[in-house]
C-alpha cells in the first residue's frame, strides 16, 4: 500500500495543473470594488429579508443546501453589484466541513465563464456548528477543488485571469492557521505548478 501511495504522489507530483485562477482573501470588511456578491442563505434567512423573500418566491428558491439563484442587475440594497447569486446552505443546524467546502466548489462553479473579476462571498450571516475560521476554510478549499483543472496535454494552453475571492467573515480576525490549513491562501499561476504563499 505505501508503494502504490508513493508512485501516485509522484505521478502527482510530475504533472502540470493550475487551480489557480482565484485569489483568496478572508476579511471583516466588504470589498468596495465587487463585482459580484454571493451570498449564502439559509431558508431563515429568506423569510427574515422580504426582499429576498419575494425575489425567491418567484423563483421558488428554497435556499436547499448547494442551489443558486442568480439575479442580474439587482436593486438596493445590493445595487452596488452587477450580479448577486444567492446560495443556498440549508439547514445550518446541520452543516459540516464537508458540505461548506461543496458550497465554495457550488460558488466557483456557478461564477465559470462569467465577467465577474471580484467576488465577495458573504458568509457572515451564517452560524454554522463549527468557527467562522473554520467555515471560510472549507468554502477556500471548496473553490480551490472546483477550479482546478489538468493543462499537462493540452496544446493551446490560455493564461487564465485571475479573479479576486473576497471572504467576508462575521469574526473580526479569523484564523490565519485554520484558514491556510486547507489551502485558503493567495495562489499565482506559476507554469505547470501550484504555489502557496
């Protein structure tokens, strides 16, 4: 078993891949310049907001665990953004590490292939079982996962851009050592390598 284990991280270790294509950052302060906000909801939530309330009846969004609800040129209080997209956690009673890291992997996926250049994903409102530290953790890690992609063999390989991730956090000062314990720090591109600073 510890050979096979070694020759795969090897193997691994040979070959090129960027999940580089956001830069993370965790903070207790809103980022003036996004773009794009995505905001995670829990069904609470959407009856405590009547104007997500009714933007959510109309799309009978439910706020269950990993759905979305864009919504484009969006009215105050949001206005300031060019898109929010609304994601679902649900039952935050019984959210786990696990399913926070799918929800970034849901935000990464989502935000694919549109113009957004800085997102602030807010997480604030959310009281999960677990810290705040921890939550921010998990949703970098998730993002990290969902925006990895293998480059080695491909011919025509296109610098991506590289969006700004703003991690809005209800604690004042988050963990440095939880946050960068799964992978939640700045990437750059470097060619056919990761690097961690």
């Amino acid at each position: 078993m510890f050979r096979l284990t070694t020759l795969a991280a090897l193997l691994l270790a040979s070959t090129a891949a960027t999940a580089d294509q956001f830069s993370i950052k965790a903070s207790a302060t809103v980022a003036s310049a996004a773009d794009t906000l995505v905001l995670l909801v829990s069904p609470e939530q959407l009856n405590a907001n009547p104007q997500l309330e009714a933007i959510s009846k109309q799309e009978n969004f439910k706020a269950a665990h990993g759905a979305t609800l864009t919504w484009l040129a969006p009215s105050s209080p949001y206005s300031q953004y060019q898109r929010v997209v609304l994601l679902g956690t649900g039952d935050t009673v019984k959210l786990t590490p696990y399913q926070a890291s799918l929800l970034g992997a849901t935000a990464a996926r989502t935000l694919k292939g549109s113009a957004a250049s800085s997102i602030q994903l807010d997480a604030s409102l959310i009281s999960a079982p677990f810290s705040q530290s921890e939550l921010l953790a998990q949703l970098s890690h998730g993002v990290d996962l969902a925006s990895y992609t293998f480059t080695r063999y491909h011919s025509d390989k296109k610098p991506e851009a590289v969006r700004q991730l703003h991690l809005l956090s209800n604690a004042a000062k988050c963990s440095r050592a939880a946050f960068s314990a799964v992978g939640g720090t700045k990437r750059r591109r470097k060619t056919g390598a990761r690097s961690h600073q």
